[in-house]
C-alpha cells in the first residue's frame, strides 16, 4: 500500500507515577531526519526512541515530542542558600549601581533557580517501560494518517499515469504516418525552393526523407516511456517504500519526454510533447509525497 510522508500521531497516558504525552508529526523529506523534542530525561532513552521510529518508517521529517510530568514535579522545595546568595548578590548589585530598592520575598520570587524539585530519578528501562507504549501508539496513528493520505495520492498518481498513457499512445499512432507527412512537406519545400525549374530526383530524395525520418524516430523512447509507465503502476501495489524508485522513474520519463521533443520537432509532435511534459511534471510533483 503507498503512504504518503505526510502524517499526525497523539497518545498519552496517565498514571500515579507520571503522565507521558507523546506526538509525532511527519512531512516531505528526501531521507528519514528523526528531531526529537524532550526533557532531558529521555535523553538516557534516547537511541531507543530513534530505532523504534526507524523501525516504522523510510522517509520524511519525523519530529517527536514528548511531555514527562512526574508526580514529584508538582511538589518543588525552595533552595535556602540559592535563595540567600541571590538576595546577597541582588544588594551588591544594587550597591554597585546606586539603583534605590529593597530586595524583598516579591523581587527574589521571581527568579526560578532558587526553587529545586526533587525530579525523576526513573532508570532508562524504567523510562523506556513507561514511554514505548505511548510512543508506539502515537507512530500507529501516525502509520494510519499516512496511510490513508496514501490511498488517496494513490488515486491521484493513476490518473496521471493513465493521462501520460493515453499522449504516448497518440504519439505512437501520429509516428506511423510522420514519415509520408516529412516526405510531402519536404518535396513541397524543393518544389518551391527550386520553382518547377530543376526536375527533382525521386531517388535522392527518397534518400533525404529516410535519413530525415530515422533522426526523427522516437520509437524507442515511446518503448521506455511505456515501460517506465508499466514499472509506477507497480509501484503504487507495493507493500514496501516506493518513494525513491518511483521518483526515478518520474525523472526517465521526463528525459525520454524531451528527447521525444527533440526528435520529433520536424514531424510536427510539439504540441503532444508538451501536454507529455505537463502531465508528468504534475505526476512528479505528487511523488514528492509519496514514502
């Protein structure tokens, strides 16, 4: 099933101990690139947390934040020789810059470091225990998220992919005749460069046209557009990360599109060409999503 890169995930759970929240958010991204936004608590889990998510998924920008509240946070002390430095360093300050004001409980209130929490003290498999569960849900909402934008950009890449079948297939019919058309308008075109005055030779001028129509074949990129085509249908049933292949193929496509263009400049497929192009710029800009 394709997934799109795209994707939201929330899990939290609450406990006597502690409450863990978790979300993981998802974007385009051309590699994985996990940013995890903690406390620094779960830095001793830290490399736990990273395989798990690599472990679910390929591509894109993973951000994973994480709230640990334990109950001792809700319980602080105040830090009485913090406190009493603070007060003796705010009253030499104050003598220093003959700035007028005491120093009372509302001035040293405000300043966070004289307060201390007792903090979890919790061991990494304690933190881990208690983290992976939440964690492994969030990244399931995340998978489902993802998933479901995928069955959706699976729908929009089909009818790309069928609207650049349906331009090659034109192609290939105008080429069976581009040959008879290259060789009129050339004939025409001595005709009036010579005005009836030289008779023109048949022979080498059939010559000319073989010559003219072999450079202008584009036969066999129309073999490895349909080729390429038949390659990103399979794409979009695989059970496993397709993103990067599937931007490859794109990137062929678009490169026998211009030699397309190139070749067959002279036998009139410039319009054709260009609506090939315009489809498959559109189909590349759905891939980017894609895992």
């Amino acid at each position: 099933m394709l997934r799109s890169m795209t994707g939201y995930g929330c899990s939290e759970k609450t406990g006597e101990e502690r409450r863990v929240r978790v979300e993981v958010r998802s974007v385009n991204q051309r590699f994985l690139d996990v940013q995890i936004k903690a406390p620094r608590t779960m830095l001793r889990v830290e490399d736990r947390i990273r395989k798990l998510v690599e472990s679910v998924l390929a591509r894109g920008r993973v951000t994973v934040y994480i709230e640990w509240k334990s109950a001792a946070d809700e319980s602080p002390s105040v830090d009485i020789h913090a406190a009493h430095e603070l007060i003796r360093q705010l009253r030499l300050l104050g003598e220093e810059l003959s700035v007028p004001g005491e120093v009372n409980l509302s001035v040293v209130t405000r300043f966070p470091q004289i307060f201390e929490q007792s903090g979890d003290v919790a061991g990494a498999d304690e933190v881990w225990s208690s983290l992976e569960p939440v964690l492994s849900e969030a990244l399931g909402g995340l998978l489902a998220m993802r998933e479901a934008e995928g069955a959706k950009l699976s729908e929009e890449l089909a009818g790309r992919l069928d609207a650049i079948d349906g331009i090659v297939t034109a192609l290939d019919e105008f080429s069976a005749g581009a040959a008879e058309a290259m060789k009129e308008r050339l004939t025409a075109r001595i005709a009036k460069l010579l005005d009836g005055s030289v008779p023109v030779d048949e022979t080498r001028l059939a010559q000319e046209v073989a010559i003219a129509a072999e450079r202008a074949d584009y036969t066999e990129e129309l073999v490895r557009l349909r080729a390429h085509i038949s390659q990103s249908r399979e794409c979009l049933n695989a059970d496993e990360p397709v993103g990067k292949r599937f931007n490859f193929l794109v990137q062929e496509m678009l490169r026998e599109a211009n030699t397309t263009g190139s070749k067959g400049g002279d036998v009139g497929v410039t319009g054709p060409v260009l609506s090939l192009k315009e489809e498959i710029e559109k189909l590349r800009e759905q891939v980017q999503n894609v895992e």
